[in-house]
C-alpha cells in the first residue's frame, strides 16, 4: 500500500498509478509496496517499501527538486539532458545527495544508539554526497558506496567508504581547500 499526504493535512490517502501531486506531498509506502516518482519520461525516483519521502522544491531555484528521505531507501534514475536543466537532491540524516546524471540509492539508516545514520551508493554516472558538518564534497562514481553516521550535534561525524575508490574534496584546519583520495587515508 501507499499512500500521499500533503504535509499541512498529514492523514494518507491511497495513491493510483498516474497520480499527480503537489510539492510538499509526503509519499509512504508499506511493507511489500513501492512506487515511482516521475519527474518526466525516464527520470524518476523508485519509492521502496517501507519509506517515507517528502516531494519538495527550492524555492529559490524552482529547478531543483529536493527529497527528503525520512526512512527508508529510493533509487534516482536520471538520463543526462534532464540533468542538464535540473537538480535532484535526496537530504537524509548525516547527508545530501546530490546527482550527476546517473542512477543512485540512498538509505535512511534511522538513528542507531545516538547516531543518525545514512548510506549511498552509486551505481551509474556520478554523485556528490554533501556532509554539512565536515563542509565537504565526497564524489562517487559507478560502484562506489559510503556510509554515514553523525551524532546529533554534528561533533562527531564518521565516513565509512564501504566500496570503490572516493575522492573527498573539504577544507582544512586553514580553511583552505583540499583533495583527499579516500585509499590514502586507510592503513594497510
């Protein structure tokens, strides 16, 4: 089953295949449902089962189209040209999501002790996972996966690349810009 709410009502109704529904819609699925968001033909986002995924836009770029995943998992399908003209952002707890052209997952890890927690992985093309705290940019390409945890005031945040080779673009104690090569930071 799944169901839309818009956010000021916050009781679900059932959805139907070719629902149209407006910014602010909150999408729920079940167990054994799911569902697609479909910014235009090819382009969308596959809702899995047990999530919740509100549909919102900047209100300053009218063109970027934000998710925020508040359990759960969805995958993003995006071919090249739509990408061109426009931004898709998954927000989750830890980390943003932002796409390249390409197909991605992300994965709301839920809070685990007092950590809030979050996976991505990128299966074709390119994405940059935005950690807030860190104020750093983690590129990820076809194969590519990370988790991450951060504890509620941000103070403490950890960055587990669980597959492939990342680069992680952040600042340093200067606040000058630098380039890590996550397989230089790990000890053999």
């Amino acid at each position: 089953e799944t169901g839309i709410t818009d956010q000021e009502i916050l009781q679900f109704a059932a959805a139907a295949e070719g629902m149209q529904c407006a910014y602010g819609a909150v999408v729920k699925t079940g167990s054994g449902s799911s569902c697609v968001i479909a910014f235009a033909d090819n382009n969308g986002c596959l809702v899995y089962q047990n999530t919740t995924v509100a549909v919102t836009e900047d209100p300053a770029n009218r063109k970027k189209k934000i998710l925020k995943l508040s359990g759960g998992e969805v995958e993003v399908n995006l071919e090249e040209g739509f990408r061109k003209a426009n931004q898709i952002r998954v927000e989750s707890r830890g980390a943003a999501v932002e796409a390249v052209a390409c197909t991605f997952t992300v994965s709301d890890g839920g809070v685990v002790g007092d950590m809030q927690t979050c996976s991505a992985g990128c299966s074709e093309g390119e994405i940059q996972a935005i950690i807030g705290a860190l104020l750093a940019v983690i590129e990820l390409g076809p194969g590519d996966q990370l988790t991450v945890a951060t504890s509620p005031g941000e103070d403490f945040i950890r960055v587990k690349i669980t597959s492939g080779e990342v680069t992680i673009n952040t600042k340093d104690a200067d606040g000058n810009d630098r380039t890590v090569n996550a397989a230089d930071l790990l000890w053999g």
